[in-house]
C-alpha cells in the first residue's frame, strides 16, 4: 500500500510535482521476476577521482540524457531521487497496521542500496547504448579521494548540484567526526574511523548489517541501536557533510527525502555498496541468511520501463550482477588500526578488566576518558574473531535538577 504524501517527511521539506515520492504508476504493469543478467559484460566501477575525461563526458551524455527524460518516465533522473523518498520516509506501508517498509537503521539497508544503484546504472548505460557503464565511485577511504571529485564540482556538468555545503568544496576534505563543521577532516582520524566500522567494530553480520527488521514483529527502529556499522559511518556522516548548511535539512544530501537528487549520492553509496563487497571478499565476513531477510522483496523499475521485484538476498553475490570495483589501495586497512589521538589523557588499564574511574560522581560536562583492558588471555584467536565484545557502561545517570 503506497501512501501519499510520505508519512514520515521532515519538517520544511520541499517535495517537488504532486506532492508524494512514489514511483508512477504505469497501469496494466504487474512486476516481473529479476533475471541474473549473465549474458552482460563485466562492468567496472572505477574511482570517482581517477576517470579520464573520455569517462566525463560519457556520464555527462548518459545522466543529462536522463535529466531530459519526460517527468512521467520512471527512469528521469527526478523520478529516480524519488525512489529514494519512497523506500526511506514512509510512502510504503504494509499490512493492515501499515508497518513502515523503511530501508535504513535494519538489515536492509545494504541490500535495498545495492538494488537501487543496480537499475540506476543500468538505465543510465541504457540511455547511451553502453552496456559497459558503471558508476563510479567516490573513494572516500583513501586520502587522495576525501574531497568532492573533480567531476561533480563542474558547473558545466550534469553531475553537478548547487545543493552542497559552500565550506566543504575541495580542496577540504571530509570531516567525519564532525561533519557539520567547516574544519578540514584529519585523515588519521577517517581511516581510524573507517577500520573501527570495518574491522574491528564489524565482526558480525548484526553488528555489521544492523538488526533484523521483520513484518509483524513490532521494532522501533532508531539509528541508534538497530544500524549497523557499514550505515553509521563513513555513510551517515558524508550526508551531511555534503548537503547545504543554507537549507533548512540540508539538502539535498544531508536528508534523506531529498539525497537522491543528488548525483553525488549514487557515487557516495557505490563507495558504501564497495565497503560492504571489501567486508564479504577481503574481510572474509558472512551475511545474514536468514530467510526473512533474503526473500523479502523490492520493486524497481528497469532500464525499459518494466517494473521488476528483487530478493534482497540475491545481490550478495555482485559476480552476478555483472559489476566490479576496480582495485585501489586501502590504508585505512594498516593505518586506521594504530591511530591514537594524540595528546588526549589516557589512563593505565585496570587489571581486572573492568575500568572504572572511581567512585566519585562527576558531572559529564567534559569528556571523561577510561581505557578498557580487554580480557585477550581467555579466548582464542578465532574466539576473539567470532564473538561480539559488549562494553557494559553503568552509572550513568541524567540529574534533571536545576532545569527548567
Ligand atoms: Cu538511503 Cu545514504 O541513504
């Protein structure tokens, strides 16, 4: 059941004709089963920053051919960002107590993405009679890659979109831990980030992925406590680095009715879509494969016009859908792991491996920094790989006196 308008839009949003997210409706179209494309060529998803201008120009014909399509066409660029709205603010919900079909915070979100980008692509590749076009990708783990690509801040261009923040043009680079703020991001402290979220924060497939999200099984889902790492960052904080701080939810990047408008998204998300191939095929880590999750279902419309249904459980392998990410280093592999702010205080672990400051009561107006020796000696080396480690934090209490 498709709701219009959205039910969950933010406050000042601007939805454009028609006032709803929701895909046309084409009548007489029922969806088709999705069909591995094996008799495609490999396409290859280069770095954003490295293309050549033969690239450019190639992207630039392909996503202003799209741009040009008429407003009803599924496949217009509009229609596409809308895609995003739908699956994201609660055009869709099912049943009759209309749970929200939401694609972030949940183990959805990886796949509900790599879908997305699949038939974004291939309507681009489409549009210019190249089945050899892949997006590229915005390789934001590398330092020669944190700032915009050349190729989507010229203005000539249709990659580009007036809709960023004026304090994070290039050559700035991306600031994870406080993406609001104009200062240049460090690029230590990114890969520490990047590894954190990859390796050693990432060791399951729930800590990963996010939590499951099943019909009938009444979840709050909350960016908080039901995402996973692969959405929580780098992914979470390049939204709103990227979107304008001059509009009122940061548009168009830093919400999430609106991101799709942006080119830049699709290159963002194909950077997270190669994060999670990285964790599967480098990493050695394993998806979820729970029913529940591998045969829920997406709808999308292809590159002619026909409205396709997906398992989400069908995209893990990317072999066959055609597509690869070109090699690139990752220093955040070697790099992200030894960082250590400097200069921050840090205190002697405590034997027992518990930590604790000490029985005072401070007050949280400033950091207060404990360090946790973990207990290595009582697990094996692929104990320690296999199992979750859960930092229990007590005592920490909210004194609401004194305020009015
Ligand atoms: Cu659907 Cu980057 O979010």
């Amino acid at each position: 059941m498709a709701e219009t308008p959205p039910t969950d839009l933010p406050d000042g949003a601007t939805l454009d004709s028609g006032g709803t997210c929701c895909p046309p409706f084409i009548s007489g179209t029922t969806p088709v089963d999705f069909e591995f494309p094996s008799s495609l060529p490999m396409r290859t998803r280069q770095a954003a920053h490295l293309v050549d201008d033969k690239f450019k120009a190639k992207y630039d014909a392909a996503l202003t051919a799209m741009k040009g399509l008429d407003e009803d066409d599924p496949r217009c660029f509009s229609q596409q960002a809308r895609v995003h709205c739908a699956w994201c603010n609660g055009a869709y919900l099912v049943g009759s107590d209309s749970m929200n079909y939401q694609v972030h915070y949940s183990w959805f979100f990886a796949p509900f993405h790599r879908w997305y980008l699949y038939f974004y692509e291939r309507i681009l590749g489409h549009l210019i009679g190249d089945d050899t076009f892949a997006l590229p990708f915005w390789n934001w783990d590398n330092e020669v890659g944190m700032s915009i690509p050349p190729i989507f801040t010229d203005t000539s261009v249709a990659m580009y979109d007036e809709n960023r923040d004026a304090c994070h043009q290039p050559p700035i680079i991306l600031n994870l831990s406080e993406p609001a703020s104009c200062d240049n991001g460090s690029v230590k402290s990114n890969y520490a980030t990047i590894y954190t979220h990859m390796v050693s924060g990432a060791t399951t497939a729930s800590l990963f992925h996010g939590a499951d999200y099943r019909y009938g099984i009444e979840k709050e889902l909350n960016s908080d406590t039901t995402s996973g790492q692969l959405e929580l960052s780098p992914h979470d904080m390049v939204h709103p680095w990227v979107g304008s701080s001059s509009n009122t939810n940061r548009e168009n990047m830093g919400s999430l009715y609106s991101s799709g408008r942006d080119p830049l998204f699709y290159s963002h998300h194909a950077n997270v879509d190669r994060m999670w191939s990285i964790w599967n095929d480098k990493l050695g880590r394993s998806n979820y494969t729970d029913t529940d999750l591998t045969n829920s279902k997406f709808v999308f419309y292809d590159e002619k016009k026909q409205l396709v249904q997906v398992n989400a459980g069908d995209c893990y392998d990317i072999n066959n859908l055609r597509y690869q990410y070109q090699e690139v280093d990752m220093p955040w592999l070697s790099k992200g792991r030894s960082f250590k702010k400097a200069g921050k205080f840090r205190p002697k672990p405590t034997p027992t491996g518990f930590a604790e400051s000490d029985d005072e009561v401070k007050s949280l107006m400033a950091p207060v920094t404990v360090l946790v020796k973990r207990p290595r000696k009582t697990r094996t080396k692929i104990q320690r790989a296999e199992q979750e480690e859960i930092l229990n934090i007590q005592g920490i209490e909210v004194d609401m006196s004194g305020t009015t």
